[in-house]
C-alpha cells in the first residue's frame, strides 16, 4: 500500500465514488480530504457499504492520509493525482499545495466540472512548470461516478498514456466489446469544453421534452398514466434515451405528501449550474448560431421569475383552447417533431466544437466524441452511433443535417414538426426549444436571408461597409446613402 496508482483529493460523493470505482476495478488508491474527519469517515465505513458496492479486497486498496506530503508521497512514480474539488479558486488553490511536492513530470488531473478556458490556463501554467495536467470531464452523476461514467479527458498528450488504463477501466462500457465510454479528447482544455458541449446538449434535450410533456399534457389533457404511456413507447424508438426513460417512470411516482403525483407537486422553477450558459456565451463569441442551447438556458431563467410569473398571468391574456382534432395523430406529431428538434441540437453542438476547435488550434475527432456519450452520461441515446457513422462517412462533415441520415430524418419529420409549432402558438403554449430548432433549420436551409438589408442600415447609419454579390468575397463597399436616395 506504499505506492498507489493513483490518488483523489476531495471527497465529497462524486470523489468518494469514483474512489470506490477505482478501487472496485483492482486500483490502488490512496485518498485526501482538507477536512480529515470526513477522510477517516470514508475509510473506516467502507466496511459497512452494500455488498456490491464495495467489492471483494476493496477496502484493502483504498488508505486515507492526513497529511498532504504522505499522501503525494505514497504514490507511484510519475504520480498521478486526480482532484475532484469545487470549480474555480479551489481547484487552484490545491494545485498551488501540490506543486512544490510534486516531481516534473508528474500528472495532475482535474476531474470537476471547471471551465474550460481555466483549463486551457492551467494546462500552459502547469506545462511551463514541468507537470503535465488533463482536464476531464466527468457525466453520469453520483451513480455513474460509481458504476461507470463517461470520461473526456483532454490536456498533455504525453499524459495519456499513463492514465488511460485507470480511467477506461472505470468508466462506462458499451456494446457486446465492453467499449469504454472514455478516449483522449484533445489538448488543452478540450476535454472540459466537450464536456460543456455535453451538457449543453443536455439542456436543449431536457427543455424539449420537457415542452413536448407540456403540449400533451395542456393542448390534449393527458393524465400522468396517459403520459407513462407515451413516454414508454417513445423510448422503445428512435428517441429511444436515458432522458426519455427517466421522465416515463417520474409519472409513475406517488407524493407522499398528498394524494397528488410528486411531478404536479414540484414548484416550476428550474435550477442550472452554469455549463449550458457558457456554451450559450462562448457560441456568441465565437460567433455561432447554438440557438436551441440557448433558448433552453433562457427558459430556466424565466421559470426562476415565478413571482412575476404569478402576477402577470393575472393581468395578461392569451389563447385558452384545447386542441380538438385527431389526439394520436397529433401524439405522434410531437413525437416526430421531439426527434426533429433533437437532431438540430446535436447538430448546432458539433457546430460549435468546431468552431472551437479552430480557435484554440485543437484537433478533435467528432465521430468518436459521439461514442464516450453512449454510456454513463445523460444525453445517452440510441442514435449516437448515427452520428458516428456520419463522421465517417465525411470526416469534414461541416453540419450534421447535411449527412443522408439526418436530412432523411428531418424531411420525414418536417410535416409534424411544423404542426406541433404552429398549433402551440395558436393555443398560446410556449415552445421555445422546437421554435428555436425548426427557425434555426428554415435559416440553415435558405441561400439568401434578409442580412442584406441588415448591412444596408448599418452602413446607413454607422458606415459600416457591406460586400455586394457580384464582386469577390472580402472586397467591402460604402455608401452615401442620404446622398444617393430618390425620394418620390
């Protein structure tokens, strides 16, 4: 036990997990925690977890130290020092106590969720200092960090090699190969920024089911019972997911409070932790349309207005009908345009990860990203192998509705989806999401849009310059344009 082959700092649940994760797959552990109490407490209870939790020789792979310098000295050189601390100042602060512990050389890893450019800093601080740092993203929660996760490690290529055989042991399998759901990312803070993109896709796909649950349940009056129905039959096909299965068995759930189903019982306001507005706030700087993303983000922020909410729908009017035409034809309308509007999501992300991986000079290989998602995090879906075979059909694939796949899928769907709009606009059901999705994809879809006459006013007023079809790209022209008018 002298020499682990690994260490954790920081062991709160996620920490404590993946610990008990490595340690379950046959590693060597040895743990560290600035509050000891909470240290001792993880290591002298492991005997009283669950058979199944704790394997066989677990509790003899994992040993706590008290002291910073035992543990970074207990362990195996180059040392591999995995951090699981809140983002920002405190994953700074520990990496500032290790390193004048550490040798050049050793590996520092930084499992939580931070940002990526503070991961894009730390990785030229630590690279200039003689360390050698990953960034990795870590999606499934507290029972994935357990049982499997998925893992999207990116920082110092010299690093992965010495820390691949930890982190694909512990993280998610897929498939009868058991492919694990974790490969180097890229550099830098890629692994971070595709972890962003994960769980901004995260968001669009919760605010959309979450609108498809609100039209059934407001333009047809399912009842919970009726919406378990749907929603099982939904997860049975291509939406077939992880998000679709867990909202299916929430209707089925009882309040013990009241005589009420726990989902009508939950106040409507929605909590985020900041990921899906990064994404939102660096597609704007980055200058890409992640409109779906971003419309979901805004839609936690209004639910968090429920005070002002209240007040205005007491002073504001709007339609109040009920839809009366055929109800499963309809049901199977949402259906399609869900999916739809799942598809431009994922597609508005590739996008983005692109974009991203052009401004930061990384190389990131789009179909494979696809495949760390299959397993342990939450946007798992059925048709993340689609996507794969799309990047390798065309590697350069520039937006994923241009593969046969998704084009075929979003033609089939396109009748339903425009439906599904245009009725909850009619009825006065907020859809931001699918609106977001199909004005995105009309957008997408059309060679000239109005930003000629955009141009024309910015020039008018600030002299901006505008590019004219008919000469080469780049070459900028300006008008006088009060000068020029003919009034009639």
């Amino acid at each position: 036990m002298s020499q682990h082959d690994i260490g954790l700092i920081g062991l709160a649940v996620m920490g404590q997990n993946l610990v008990l994760n490595m340690a379950n797959k046959g590693f060597s552990v040895g743990v560290y925690n600035r509050t000891t109490t909470t240290m001792e407490a993880f290591v002298s209870g492991l005997g009283d977890r669950p058979e199944g939790v704790v394997r066989e020789g677990t509790p003899d792979r994992i040993r706590g130290y008290a002291e910073l310098k035992d543990f970074v000295g207990s362990l195996q050189s180059p040392r591999r020092v995995m951090i699981m601390v809140q983002a920002g100042r405190p994953v700074d602060a520990v990496i500032e106590q290790l390193k004048p512990l550490l040798d050049p050389g050793d590996i520092i890893i930084d499992g939580g969720n931070a940002d990526y450019s503070d991961t894009n800093r730390r990785h030229e601080e630590l690279q200039t200092a003689g360390f050698r740092f990953i960034g990795t993203g870590v999606s499934g929660g507290e029972e994935g960090a357990l049982k499997g996760p998925s893992i999207m490690p990116g920082g110092h290529p010299e690093a992965w090699p010495f820390v691949k055989d930890i982190l694909q042991a512990i993280s998610a399998k897929v498939g009868p190969d058991d492919i694990p759901c974790c490969d180097w990312v890229g550099e830098a803070g890629a692994g971070h920024y595709v972890k962003m993109v994960h769980n901004g896709i995260e968001y669009g796909d919760m605010q959309l089911i979450c609108e498809a649950y609100f039209i059934l349940k407001h333009a047809l009056g399912l009842t919970n019972q009726e919406l378990y129905k749907v929603f099982k039959e939904w997860n049975e096909g291509e939406l077939k997911s992880y998000l679709i299965e867990i909202t299916r068995d929430i209707f089925t759930v009882p309040d013990k409070e009241s005589d009420q189903d726990l989902v009508d019982m939950i106040l409507d306001t929605a909590g985020q932790k900041g990921t899906g507005r990064w994404m939102s706030q660096h597609a704007l700087d980055l200058g890409v349309p992640t409109t779906l993303i971003t419309e979901a983000v805004y839609a936690r922020c209004l639910s968090a207005q429920k005070d002002a909410r209240v007040r205005a729908a007491e002073m504001l009017s709007g339609p109040d009908a009920k839809f009366d035409g055929d109800r499963q034809g309809f049901i199977d309308d949402v259906r399609q345009a869900l999916y739809a509007s799942k598809l431009c999501s994922y597609a508005q992300g590739y996008v983005q990860l692109d974009a991203a991986a052009k401004e930061f000079g990384w190389t990131l290989n789009n179909g494979p990203i696809a495949l760390l998602w299959r397993g342990g995090c939450i946007i798992r879906s059925e048709f993340l192998e689609d996507i794969k075979k799309a990047f390798d059909k065309n590697p350069q694939l520039e937006n994923l509705l241009l593969d046969d796949f998704f084009r075929q899928a979003i033609d089939q769907a396109q009748p339903s989806w425009r439906r599904v709009v245009s009725t909850a606009i009619q009825l006065g059901l907020p859809v931001p999401g699918f609106t977001a999705a199909l004005t995105y994809y009309d957008g997408y879809r059309q060679a000239r849009l109005p930003a000629n006459l955009l141009q024309a006013q910015r020039d008018y007023f600030g002299a901006h310059t505008y590019e004219r079809t008919d000469r080469p790209r780049g070459e900028m022209f300006h008008t006088d344009w009060i000068r020029e008018r003919k009034l009639s």
